[in-house]
C-alpha cells in the first residue's frame, strides 16, 4: 500500500525599504580581483562585479532586475543588447527616485513601520475598473448586438482610481512582505515531491514629498497617476483563491493521505507519475493556485478514481519510455494494459450510467495527458482523440455543466474544472480540425454576459476567457466558409471579428517580463503576456480566412514579428518556462513565418533551450510538424531562385511563388497521417 501525503508550511518575512536602501548606499573598498566568466549576463552588461548568487545575485535582486545565468537571446545582437542596456538603466533611475523620495519624506527621529495586517487596506473591489467587456455577437447567434454602431465614450472611459487619501500619503515607509509556502509530499512515509513558492505583498512607488520637484511631465498629475497604476498593480498582484475551482473531491485541504494499493511494477510507475510527470501537467493553473491541483484534483483522484489511475499509470509509462529511451515488449505492455484497463472502466461505468464525474475526470485525462508525453513519432496503437471527446461530451451533457456555468441569475461560487478543462479542448481542438466548437453557443452566451463571463479558463491556460471565445467564433467563421459562404459576407465577417479583438487589447499595456522585484513569478503578468501572444495568434488565424491569404504580404509578417516580440517576454527552460503551454500559438504562427523571419531563429533557440523536453507533448509535435510545414512550402522559393538574379528580384519571385503556393498546416498533417491534438 502506497501513503502519499502532502503538507504546507508558510512563513512570513517583512523587508524594511529603510534597510534596503541603507544597504544600497554603504560603500565598499576597491579591490583587485580575477575578472569571472561565469556571472550572471545582466552584470556583464552593465560590467558590474557578480557574486553569483542564486536563483539570483545580489546586485539584480537588489534592483529589481532579472537575472540571467543562460546565455540570452538580446545578448548576440548588438541592437537588442543596447536596448536591454537602455531599459536595465531606467529601471535603476526610477529606483533610485523611489529610494530618494523615500528618504527625503522619512520624519528625523522617528522610523517608519508598516501597517499591521489588519490595516484597511483597498482591495481588488476598491479599484473596479468600469471598463466593460465589450461582446461580440457570434456568427450565427440570435443575440442582438449591433457591430455598426459606435461605442460609447461613457463605456470605455479611462479608469478613475477610487483611493483613500490618507492611505496614498501616509507617512508610513514602503514595505513589501514575502510570504513563502511550502508543500511536501511522502509515499509511503518517504518524501518525494517538494514544492515552493514565493508570494509578494508590496507598497513600494509612494509619491514624492510637498515641495519636491518632479520632473516635467507631458500632463499635470501624472505623477499620481503612475502611483494609482503601481499601487493597483502592486495590490492585486498575488491574489490567491485555492477555491476558485470545483474539483468535485471536496474543498481544498493543506494535507491529504492517499492510499493506493498497487503491485511493485505499478507502484514504480505511479512514482514517476508523482516525481516527473505531474508537476508539468498545469503548469500556470500551478503558477496561480501555488500548488494546490496536485493535492486538490489529481491525487485524490488517483485515490477514489479506477479508470483516471489506469490513465495516469499508462501515461507514467509512456513518459518513462520517451524519456530514458527505452524499447522493448515490457514498456510497450505496460502502456497498453494500464490504457486497456483505463476505457473498459470507462465502458462499464458508462453501460451502468452512474459515477458521470468520474467517467469525464478519466476521458478528460485520457485526452489531455497525451499532450504532455510521448514523441510524435509512437506508433503504439491508439484511439483518437476527438473519439474520446465525443464521450466527454455526452458526460458534460448529462451534467448539465454548460447550463450551470452560463445561468446569469445565479454565479457559480467555484468555476467546475471539468467544464473549463472541456472548454480549452473544445475550443483548439475545433481548429485542429475545422469545425464548429461543440459548445460554441455556451461561450458566446459567456462573451456576452455581463455578470457571469468567466469560465476560468485565465486561470488554467494563461489566455483571457474572451479572446479564447473569439477563437471558437474564428473557427465558426472558418467552418461557414468551407460549407460555401461567399467571400463578400466573409470579409465582412472577419472586420467584424478583428475589430471584435481590437477592443480586448484597450487598456492592455505592452508586455514585459512576469518578474517581481524580488525576482519572483507574476501570475498576473505572465497572463497578460500569455493573451497577447494567444490575441496575435488569433488575428493569425483570422487573416488566412480572407481569400487570396498569403504568408509573404506585409500584414501576416508584421503579425509574425509582433508574435516573436511578445514571446521573448515569456519565460523559457527547463523548469521555469512556459514554452510548452502554448504549442497552439507556436503552430499559428510558425506555419505562416517565412525563411528569413525571425520566428524561426527564436522558436529553434527555444527548442534549443528546452533540450530533451522538447521532443515530447504537443510541443514536440508542433515542432515536428513546423519543419515539414517550412519544408514544404520553402522547396519551391528555393528551387525556382537563380543565382545571378538580384535580391531584390529574388525577393519578388519568392513572394509571388509563396503568394500561388501555400500549403496550410492541416493539408500537412493529413499526408503525414498525423491526428495530434496540439494544445
């Protein structure tokens, strides 16, 4: 019998700004030293001395900046490495103001303390920003909205900051408080999976003193403006709700004791499982619970649950393999026993009627899972994925789950998982295919509501609920023109969908690195980098709908280059990246960058960044299915290119060729045989 149990410990540590900037200003000797090739690159560019501390050193840390050790990429490019420069000085000027102000504004004699927690301090409801959600009406939808008219300058006013006075210019010093929880699990009284995590509460940025002079500032008030902005950003950074989600085995709990009785071969997959393969299954609904899907969802699941154990074990199996290279009958046996075992639990329990939850949590992970392991190139026998979405379908009707969660006079309190998980399958597995979403009507009702629009899907996959419901209107869009719509009503359809995607992007800022200035993850700011690389793709996917698309005109490529921009500004690796979240982006957009883009020297530095990793999952399949894609479409430009001819000649003749031959993605995969689900 296998005893998993997970426990958490949360500490809390209060950072003085007073001693933070005395420690700034202490000076130190000038000392002869052997100059290292190892610190960090944010150090060698400023040429500062590293101590190589780590995650991070001391001087980034200090600052507020990040810190690098992996070679980046702005660092082998003269113009980017000056620009990286460029911004690294405007964030220590604006600290330094920060510490100056602070200083100045310190009353002599007395030291300033932070407020005790009880303090009434604004919340996320204080700064309710009346910027509403506009809405677009889906192609074939009943609800009336009217895409002609102009919108209001009432709806989408600039946001009005509602905070106490006394509270923005208290005499009290900025302080940040670090509040670091972790979470131990043990099998069998032997711990195996650690995790740690690192939340911040800051109240740094306070406004300059009476009578200090401010720089000149294009409108008057801007100062306090920037300091709303900051405040509001600071204070709704690291909201924490371990019950946002309802995943149907209870409510959340610190510590758990899962019992599983399993023979000794099984017990060594369900380890790997534990160790290897859960902790990269949700990696941002991981980033914004802190931990919590693994004790909430999966391991009492494996518990109470026969058919998603088999699932988990197969898919521990098949991760297993990929990764220590294994061939053999034994391996292969393994993963097609626990995968047999997985659908007859699901045809009994479905032949019975009974245990629907259950029923949907296995076929969901049977299908969901796969996007995670596994090279593109197993052969093992399988059933399609879109096979077992059909069930999950008849599961989600029985549980009546799209009229719960679209029912505008009573909001759900907790968001139901399954449903959202059912929602991002859905939604991109109707582009994999070209087909009408299945539950296309419950997310417009979603993008149209004005009271209940969430279907959490920000919080599982990163990307804003309503842009996510644009894509499903996209591939409506896309399922009417192969049914024959013509052209006129289509372009028509597609302003109306651009312009749809346009309003998402009011009040987003540009995106920058998800870093606090302790060097911790930012949820909040990665979500937004996530939507807009998932918004780009989106327009991506809108544009090749018009006819006469072609990859080599001026907009798809300004598109393409706008894409590589946002996700330099994701984290990459190993262990800290996302790069494997966002398969579907990097198949949009690959698919239509051209030979000398700069998406593909990114996408093949990521790949080169991810190592081994990036042979399995989806990613490792979009990767695989990229190269035949530009292979397929690059032959010709570079047979049909004289020598003698001009480069400018020859940029006109590959731009002419690729404009008469574009061979899409999907027409790829259908030669190839491929049926990936690439989320």
């Amino acid at each position: 019998m296998a005893t998993a149990t997970t426990t958490t410990t949360t500490t809390t540590k209060a950072k003085s700004a007073s001693k933070i900037g005395a420690n700034g200003t202490s000076k130190q000797k000038t000392q002869m030293h052997r100059r290292s090739r190892t610190g960090c690159y944010t150090c060698r560019l400023r040429r500062k001395k590293c101590d190589e501390g780590s995650p991070m050193c001391t001087a980034c840390k200090h600052l507020g900046l990040v810190c690098e050790y992996k070679r980046p990429m702005w660092w082998s490019n003269n113009d980017a490495r000056r620009k990286h420069k460029d911004d690294i000085k405007m964030i220590i000027k604006r600290k330094k103001l920060s510490e100056k102000s602070t200083h100045t504004h310190s009353v002599p004699g007395s030291i300033g303390s932070p407020p005790g927690l009880s303090h009434s301090l604004p919340t996320s409801a204080t700064f309710s920003d009346p910027l509403d959600r506009a809405r677009s009406g889906s192609i074939d939808s009943h609800f009336g909205f009217n895409y002609n008219s102009p919108q209001s300058s009432q709806e989408f006013g600039p946001f009005t900051p509602q905070m106490h006075a006394e509270f923005m210019f208290s005499p009290y010093s900025p302080y940040e408080i670090d509040v670091k929880t972790e979470r131990q699990m043990f099998i069998n009284d032997v711990p195996t999976l650690r995790e740690s995590t690192v939340s911040t509460f800051s109240t740094y940025a306070t406004p300059p003193p009476p009578g200090t002079i401010l720089p000149q500032f294009p409108l008057e008030g801007e100062w306090t403006e920037q300091v709303y902005s900051e405040r509001r950003e600071s204070l709704t950074e690291e909201t924490l709700n371990v019950n946002f989600f309802d995943f149907s085995n209870g409510p959340s709990a610190a510590s758990r004791q899962v019992a599983i009785e399993l023979d000794e071969g099984d017990q060594r997959l369900l380890d790997h499982f534990i160790q290897f393969v859960l902790p990269t299954i949700f990696p941002i609904l991981e980033s914004n619970q802190h931990g919590s899907i693994s004790s909430d969802l999966i391991l009492p699941a494996l518990q109470n649950n026969k058919g998603y154990l088999h699932c988990c074990l197969s898919i521990a199996a098949q991760h297993y393999k990929a990764a220590m290279g294994l061939q053999g009958d034994e391996i292969d046996g393994d993963i097609m026993r626990h995968r047999y075992a997985t659908i007859s639990a699901l045809c009994d329990a479905l032949n019975k009627d009974e245990n629907h939850q259950q029923i949907l949590e296995a076929a969901l992970g049977l299908i969901f899972f796969q996007c995670g392991v596994g090279r593109f190139d197993d052969s093992l026998p399988d059933i399609p994925w879109h096979q077992h979405f059909q069930a999950v379908v008849s599961l989600v009707q029985k549980l009546d789950l799209p009229a719960l969660v679209s029912d505008p006079t009573e909001p759900l309190a907790q968001t139901p998982f399954n449903m959202t998980l059912t929602a991002w399958i859905d939604i991109l597995g109707a582009t994999m295919q070209g087909r009408v979403p299945t539950f296309a009507h419950t997310y417009r009702e979603k993008h149209l509501s004005p009271t209940n629009p969430s279907l959490g899907l920000r919080e599982l996959m990163g990307c804003e609920d309503r842009v996510m419901y644009l894509v499903s209107e996209i591939a409506c869009l896309e399922a009417l023109k192969r049914d024959g719509m013509d052209d006129i009503t289509l372009c028509q359809h597609v302003h109306v969908l651009g312009d749809q995607i346009g309003l998402t992007e009011i009040g987003e800022g540009a995106p920058v690195l998800p870093f606090n200035a302790n060097g911790t993850l930012s949820p909040k700011q990665l979500s937004k980098n996530i939507t807009a690389a998932f918004r780009l793709a989106a327009r991506i996917y809108l544009c090749s709908l018009v006819p006469g698309f072609s990859p080599a005109q001026a907009s798809c490529i300004g598109l393409v280059e706008k894409l590589t921009a946002v996700l330099q500004q994701i984290p990459s690796g190993t262990t800290n990246g996302f790069d494997r979240s966002l398969a579907w982006v990097y198949l949009v957009g690959g698919s239509v960058s051209l030979a000398n883009s700069s998406f593909r020297a990114f996408f093949e530095d990521r790949v080169a960044q991810l190592g081994e990793l990036a042979n399995f999952g989806s990613f490792g399949r979009v990767a695989c299915l990229l190269r035949e894609v530009w292979f397929q479409n690059d032959q010709p430009t570079a047979a049909a290119s004289p020598a003698a001819e001009g480069a400018q000649q020859q940029q006109q003749q590959q731009q002419q060729q690729q404009q008469q031959q574009f061979i899409h993605w999907r027409d790829v995969m259908q030669m190839k045989g491929w049926d990936y689900l690439l989320i």
